[in-house]
C-alpha cells in the first residue's frame, strides 16, 4: 500500500495562506474529565488574585514595585535565588512529564489551551453552531443574519479578553490597586488604562484569530518534544496495527467481513481529523501540532461502539507499546530527571527553612574614603538597608559591633522601627580604634538586634591607614 506523508503544516493552504480550522465540538468521557479540571484552574486563576492569607494576596508578581507573594508567603528581590531553583525545578518537572506522558500539560492545563476550547470556542459553538454550520457561516454572504452572529461574537470575546486582561493586571499591581482603580474611574488612571486595553487587544488576537497557532508557531514547548520523546512515553496514539490490519483501512459496509478481508478497524470516517483543534490527522502519527487534548480518541471510541468494535483504537499509548506490546516503564531516563528533580526538591524546602525573615545590608559609602579622628580613631561611612521581611513590625532595632572593640553612630536616632514588608535606610559611622585593626581592610560582623534579641548577622569591610598594619 502506497503511503502518503504530509510535509506541510495544517493550517496553512498549499498557496500559503491561512487555513482556518473548524472542530466539530466534542464530547465523551475525557473531554468530561477535561471540563472538571479547566473549571477547576479557571476558578483557580480568576480567584488567586483575590484571596487573602494574613492580609496576603495569595498570588502577586508585582514586577515594578519588586513585591511577590507565593501562596500567601511575601517575598523579595532579596529571594530570587529561591524563585530560580523553584523556576529549574518547574522546567525539570515538566521535562519529567514529557518523557513520560508526552504534550498532556499542553491539552490539559495550559491557560491558553483552557481559555480557547472551554471558553471561546464553547461560545462559538453557542452562536455559530457546530462545525458544518461554522463552514457554511465563513461562506455565506454578510446578510443581517452574519452581521449579528458576528458581532454579537465579537462583543462577547472582546468583554472576556478585558476581563481576562484585569485578571492578570491584579496578579501585577495588586487586587487592593485594581479595584481602587475602578472605583476611581478609567480617566482618573489613563496610564494603567492604556496598557490594559493593549493587552485585552492582544488577548482578542489570540483568542479570536491566532487561535491554534499559539501552540504551532509561537508556544517553544512544541519543539522539545521531539527532544523529549521517545517510543516508550506515552501519548495520544494510533494503534496503526489494528487500525490498518495487512490490507490497510476501508470504508464500513455491514454485514462485511473485515478481517477475512485483511482490513483494519480504521473506517476511515475522518471524524478523528474533522474533531482535532490544531487540525492534523492522529493516524500520521505523533506530530508537534498535537496537544494531547483526547478529542480524537472520545470520538473514535464513540465511533468504535457505534460499529461494535472495541475501543481504544486511538488512546494512550506509547510506540512500543502498539509494536511490541510493550507496557509503560520507568526507564533510567525518567528515573535521571526523577532524581536531579527530588535532590532540587530537597535543595528548595532546605533554601525555605533557612530563609532569613530579616535581610540586612551593611556597605560602605561609595567614593568615600576613612577618617582619622582623636585618640587614635578611624571612623567609615556606612549605607544601611534593613528589608523586613515577615507581617508584623520589628521594633527597637539596633546595631552592634560582634568582631571588634568599636561603636556604631546613627546619623538619626539610635533604635528605629522597620514596619511589616517594609523597608528601613539609612546612614551609619563605625568607629574603632586603629590598634583594634589587623590590616588596612578589615572585615566586620555586625549584628542586628531587637531590643535585646539578635535577628539577623551581616558581614562588611573597614578601611583603615595602610601604615596601621
């Protein structure tokens, strides 16, 4: 048998153009599963932004003013080692994943995947209809009727996009900021206005007409998956071997024998390729445009039952499972990424329990050299930035010299208060006696104290007169 392999992308026409792809709205068992889970992460993500813990925001990634809460837990610019171990530890885990379950992250939790299919495109179907009606209205002549279907459409997709462009602008400024700015009024905020509207505009194209070539062109995820893959993960898969039996697929007709015949399960319906949002045809194997969304395999299950054959003739599957009925095992690839992603694990929980609630910050002032005082005294010039990093106010904060005989001056008053998730600096004199000195650059321990409790250790340098070496 003659086989034809495709060598262009989907969705796009043999003159270049855009070909634009109408899915027959879905239905099955795993779609149902999908459904729960994007409600879940839907109601998740709209809600994040507005849920408070100890007055936290639960989620905030507040860029400009350098503010991030994690689950309710405030962290700083101070922190980012912990954000990049958490960041090396999210690509190893979807590494993992792939290898093992293939683009499953992609079908099932991805924002842009369950925006577009369990929001958008249910929308669609709601207005335009299902996929033979959607044809027909993209051919059909602008009558009143279009123009209604359209721009009732329209309206709707574009009130979602701004809807969805607060959603994220909360997750940047704040709840608290965003709903002070709506109360206030659009004018009153015209620079936060601005970019608002530029990023709904983006959400439109997106959703609206770039679609399913988010995940083909744009999304880099795609591509590793040719890296990442191999015969034993398991993927949203033909069973070519029952599918096409020794003589290949053919039509049904009943009552006939298609096994005497030679021929496979695969009645070749197309109903897999007509019911795929990205447009390919599962049969010509895994291919990056695949975001393992399951609606191939609810809709040949349905056809399966439908002409009494066993489902399953598209499932999970891994290649050697169809070749070699080969079951699913943890190879010594998925057991490397298992143990770097458990020891980054355990280097994360130990970075958390070690994280400092205070953060000091002790430096000399730049340009500025010592200076030599009565009795022997070489006093520096310090800049001091004290981060608080915990919900409730430090008081009584003073400084202390823990390495050598000297005394720290204030240039305001000797104790302050750094107030919760705040900020405190100043400017501060060591002065120390030169014989109390090893060296013309010396290493100071200072130490931070609440009242009489010690909060917080930080290290600086002490110039002094080469000849007092």
């Amino acid at each position: 048998m003659e086989e034809n392999f495709r060598d262009s992308i989907g969705t796009i026409t043999e003159d270049g153009k855009r070909n634009f792809i109408f899915p027959k709205k879905p239905s099955g068992r795993y779609y149902n599963y999908r459904k729960y889970v994007s409600y879940f992460l839907l109601i998740f993500l709209i809600a994040a932004p507005f849920v408070k813990i100890n007055g936290h925001q639960f989620l905030l990634f507040n860029v400009l003013d350098r503010r991030f809460n994690i689950f309710g837990l405030p962290f700083w610019p101070q922190d980012f080692h912990l954000m990049v171990v958490s960041m090396i530890i999210g690509v190893i885990f979807i590494a993992l994943f792939t290898v093992a379950y293939g683009r499953i992250f992609c079908g099932w939790m991805c924002p842009q995947t369950i925006f577009l299919e369990m929001v958008f495109r249910r929308i669609e179907y709601w207005i335009d209809g299902d996929r033979g009606a959607q044809m027909r209205l993209a051919k059909a002549p602008w009558t009143g009727k279009k123009i209604r279907k359209r721009v009732l459409k329209w309206l709707i997709f574009f009130i979602i996009s701004f809807f969805i462009a607060n959603v994220f602008l909360a997750y940047l400024i704040g709840s608290d900021q965003l709903l002070s700015y709506i109360t206030d009024g659009p004018m009153a905020h015209l620079s936060t206005m601005i970019p608002l509207l530029i990023f709904t505009a983006v959400f439109y194209f997106i959703f609206a007409w770039f679609r399913e070539q988010v995940c083909i062109i744009a999304c880099p995820y795609g591509r590793l998956q040719g890296v990442l893959l191999d015969n034993k993960s398991i993927v949203v898969a033909y069973d070519h071997k029952r599918g096409e039996g020794d003589n290949g697929r053919k039509k049904f007709r009943k009552n006939e024998d298609r096994e005497a015949l030679g021929h496979g399960d695969c009645i070749d319906c197309f109903q897999c390729v007509n019911v795929c949002p990205t447009g390919i045809d599962i049969r010509n194997g895994t291919q990056l445009e695949c975001v393992n969304c399951t609606a191939c395999i609810d809709e040949c299950d349905h056809i399966m039952e439908s002409i009494d054959k066993p489902k399953g003739l598209i499932r999970y599957a891994s290649e050697d499972e169809i070749t070699k009925k080969n079951k699913f095992k943890f190879t010594s690839r998925m057991k490397g990424y298992t143990a770097v992603l458990v020891v980054l694990i355990g280097i994360l929980i130990g970075m958390l329990f070690m994280r400092n609630e205070v953060e000091a910050n002790i430096l000399r002032l730049p340009g500025q050299l010592y200076e030599r005082k009565e009795n022997n005294i070489i006093s520096n010039v310090y800049t001091y930035k004290l981060v608080n990093k915990t919900t409730k106010d430090i008081e009584n904060v003073s400084f202390e010299l823990m390495s050598h005989n000297g005394e720290i001056k204030m240039v305001s008053q000797d104790e302050f208060t750094v107030s919760a998730e705040e900020m405190a600096e100043g400017t501060l004199f060591i002065e120390i006696n030169a014989s109390a000195l090893n060296g013309d650059k010396d290493k100071l321990k200072i130490g931070v104290y609440s009242g009489d409790k010690l909060i917080e250790t930080t290290v600086t340098q002490f110039l002094a007169p080469r000849s007092y070496n």
